[in-house]
C-alpha cells in the first residue's frame, strides 16, 4: 500500500506559505533488533507533535503527518494529549533519554550524557551522569552503559519534576549491582601508567601514557572542566582522518594528576592518538638552523601543506572552524603524516554568536577576526606555508619580515625562488576573506603543482646523472 507523501505535502504547505520548515532527529530507543527512531517537525521555530517509526525516514514521515494534521485539521491537540495521556498511563514507557533531549531542547539546554566506567570488585562497572545546561545531575551505575544510561536520564526525571530532591540524590547511586559505596580510584591511574609530561598548554597538561591492559601507548590531555573544554571532545569526536590527531574517549573525575582546579570543579580527561613529540614549530626551527635554503625542504614542505590542507578541507567539510590553526598544534603521526590537533578553539560553522568573538594566536590571526568564517583557517594556511618554505635564521629577522607577509609583501628572492608558492601563498593572505580559495581548490593546486615539480627534479637528476 502506497504510503501518502506527507513530507513532501508538508514541504509545499511551507512553501506556499513562506514558512521555514525543518525536521529535527530526536535519537533512537529500544534494542537493536527492534528500535524505534523519532523526529519531529519544526516550522518557523514552533515544535510539532514527534513522529515515531521503524526508521528514521518513517519518523519523518510520521512527524510531517503530525504537524500536517495541526496545520490542517487543528488535530494538534488529540495529539500532544494523546501524548500526554499515553505518558502518564504507563510511566514505565516512558523513554526518560528522549524526555530529556526534549527537555534540553525545549528550554534551551544541552543535554550532555557523561558515561564512564569505574573499577569494581570483579571488573569494570559502567557509570553515567547528565549535564543539563550547566548543571549537573548525580552519576547512576547499571549492569550495562545503557542501563546506566536510562537510569541516569531517569533520575534527572524524578528530580525535575520533584519526585526526588537534589539533596537525597546528592550522592552518585549505584543500580542493580547492590553496592552503595564505591571507592573513588582514578580511573587515569588504574587503567594507565604515566610515562612522560608532554607539555602543557591553556587548557591543562598532556601525558603520554600507557595503557595497562592494552600495552598501547596513548596521550591524554587533563584539565579543568567547563562547558567550553566540551567544544574539543565534541569535536573531536566528530572527526576521523588521517591528518586529524584521533580521539578515543573521554571521562570527568573529581581529582586531577598533579594539577588542581577549584574546589567544586571537576578534572576533564581527553585520550587521544600520540603523536611525535616534535611539533611542525619544531621541525620549522630546525630547518631554519640548516645554512641554505634547499630544494629538500621546500619537497618536504610542499608535502606538509598538502597534508595540513587535507585535515583542513575535512574540518571544513564537517562545519567546523579549527580557528588556532599554526606550527605549534600541528604534530605527526607515527609515519610522520601531519597530525592537526589542539582543537580547544574550535566552533562551528553555523555559530553565529561563537564566531563574533575575537579569539585565535594574534600573529596568525586574520585581519577581519571579529566576524569571521572557516576562512581564517585559509589566512593562517597561508602564513604556515610560508613559513614552512622560507627561512627565517633570527627571531628579528622574523619580526621585520613577518608583518610585510600578512600584508602579502614577500622578500623579493622568496618571489623569485618559489614563485608558484607565492602565488598560491598571496591568494590565501587575501585581506577579504571571500578572495581566498578554499581548502578544496587549494589542495588540488597544491597537487598538480607537486606533480610538476616532482618530474622537473626527475629530469633534473638524470641530467646531471648522463
Ligand atoms: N596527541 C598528542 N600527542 C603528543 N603530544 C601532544 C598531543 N596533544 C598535545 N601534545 C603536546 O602537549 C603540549 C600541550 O598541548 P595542548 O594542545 O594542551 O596545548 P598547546 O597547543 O601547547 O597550547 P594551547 O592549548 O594553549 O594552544 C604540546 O606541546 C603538544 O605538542
């Protein structure tokens, strides 16, 4: 039987009617053999009734439906009572995740689950707490992360609508394994050996460390918490390539490792991929001790860029803004592959209010910072490949150079020498952010003019070999 294509009637019921018409994904519930996704319709910023269905396509359809039957019948009503109705009637139906997401996004909260585990007698016990907004709700345990999830969700419930205080459930509860009391053993501790103090920067210290059971070595980064520190781990966690430093997980403690934060505050874990310890800030002064420009270096650097150029185009595929991009939080990986890491700045392409903000390094940062897009990661590009190519012997010598570059004025031998470079350098200093190329275009620039140069210095080898 033909199902009746509600989401495309509810698309030119907007149309016609000038309304801005979007669907929002509400997550899924159940076990994975029989789970049920949820959506709902959002029009000119007015919630309508959720739809639920097998997929999330159905979801959608059952949300167009819903808010079609509002529009047009005034049937909004029956729904949101049905709804309510059905809620009531068997409190145990209740998906407490999804009525928190609802939650947050009706009155304007984040909603951050915080699952960790923490050693038990026998072995590893999942824990989980809510972050609703600022504030955050007591840690619940359960036999699996999921229980100790809904469990967790369940407990936000109860207190939010006063079926239990915040006092009686001061304390992080355990379910359903029968212990009260848990020691409080650092899980960075117990599950890894710290080996060596990498270096430590705005937001807290990273460790390269060992994990116990695995014998994998690791870096993790500690800090304090705040909200903003989640923008990294979010982040993180949204990217996976090559030139990105890759993230593993992340948990929260009340104690640090030989840091301190505030007597309330908590200490934030975030375990990632380790990287080598020299920096492209490091492998630039090397270079720059060495006593003639080389055509070895500027082979290398043409490779970094591209790679740095690669991580980039992928952060701006997935709407994000690196924002900090500069020699200091670029590292390689094992097989010296460009590692773009130090994510703390980051924000999203579509945040307006983040993005008016003036942040960044000051001598890498674009002139029109103040109201900005993912084109200052370009400007900063820009500066980084030219400082990867050209030496600079002096600190003062960098100092005079420096500010004549960010206005697009290069020593005349750097223009003569590198003289595609330049041009592909020149366009990304563009001091209107909408004359830089974007990542894309510049990677394949990069791609083609290695290429060239590649066959020049073969032919120039078997010259000089014959
Ligand atoms: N995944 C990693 N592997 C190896 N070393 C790392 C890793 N992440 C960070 N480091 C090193 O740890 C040090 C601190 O890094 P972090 O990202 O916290 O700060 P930063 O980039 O130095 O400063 P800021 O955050 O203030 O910009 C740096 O020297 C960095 O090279």
């Amino acid at each position: 039987m033909a199902t009746k294509n509600y989401v495309a009637e509810l698309n030119e019921y907007a149309q016609r009617n000038r309304l801005k018409l979007k669907y929002e994904y509400l997550g899924s519930d159940g076990p994975d053999h029989n789970k049920v996704f949820s959506q709902k319709a959002i029009i000119d910023g007015k919630d309508y009734p959720k739809g639920v269905g097998k997929t999330k396509k159905d979801a959608k359809v059952k949300a167009a439906e819903n808010a079609l039957r509002c529009l047009l019948d005034g049937k909004c009503q029956d729904l949101t009572e049905n709804a309510a109705e059905a809620s009531t009637s068997a409190e145990t139906d209740i998906n407490f995740i999804c009525w928190l997401n609802e939650y947050g996004q009706r009155n304007r909260l984040t909603i951050k689950p915080m699952e960790t585990t923490r050693p038990g007698p026998n072995n590893a016990i999942p824990w989980c707490s809510f972050m609703v907004g600022e504030k955050e709700y007591p840690a619940v345990s359960g036999k699996t992360a999921r229980e100790a999830k809904e469990e967790a969700a369940k407990l936000v419930y109860d207190i939010i609508n006063g079926n239990k205080t915040t006092d009686e459930d001061a304390k992080d509860k355990n379910v359903g394994n029968g212990q009260n009391e848990m020691p409080t053993v650092s899980r960075f501790t117990s599950e890894f050996e710290p080996l060596e103090h990498l270096g430590k920067g705005a937001f807290g210290s990273v460790y390269k460390v060992k994990d116990k059971q695995l014998k994998i070595e690791y870096a993790v980064k500690i800090g304090c918490y705040k909200e903003k520190s989640l923008r990294e781990v979010r982040t993180l966690s949204d990217l996976f390539h090559r030139n990105i430093v890759r993230y593993y997980t992340f948990w929260m403690q009340d104690t640090g490792y030989d840091e301190s934060c505030g007597p309330t505050t908590k200490f934030l874990y975030i375990q990632m991929e380790l990287c080598a310890k020299n920096t492209l800030r490091d492998w630039i002064d090397e270079k720059n001790k060495e006593s003639v420009q080389n055509l070895k270096r500027r082979e290398e650097s043409l490779r970094i860029a591209q790679e740095i150029v690669c991580g980039v185009e992928y952060i701006h595929s997935r709407n994000h803004i690196h924002r900090d991009l500069k020699p200091a939080n670029i590292m390689f990986g094992v097989e010296g592959e460009v590692k773009i890491g130090d994510f703390g700045l980051v924000t999203s392409d579509d945040d307006d209010e983040e993005r008016t903000v003036c942040k960044g390094t000051p001598s890498y940062m674009a002139p029109e910072q103040r109201k900005y897009d993912r084109k200052v990661d370009m400007f900063a590009l820009g500066l980084i490949f030219f400082e990867l190519l050209w030496k600079l012997s002096t600190g003062s010598e960098r100092a005079k150079i420096w500010p004549d570059v960010r206005r697009q004025r290069f020593p005349e031998e750097f223009s003569v020498t590198f003289t595609k470079e330049k041009q592909i350098i020149n366009s990304l200093l563009s001091e209107k952010p909408e004359d830089r190329p974007d990542a894309s275009a510049v990677k394949a620039e990069l791609e083609e003019w290695t290429q060239i140069f590649n066959s020049h210095k073969a032919s120039h080898q078997e010259n000089q070999t014959v």
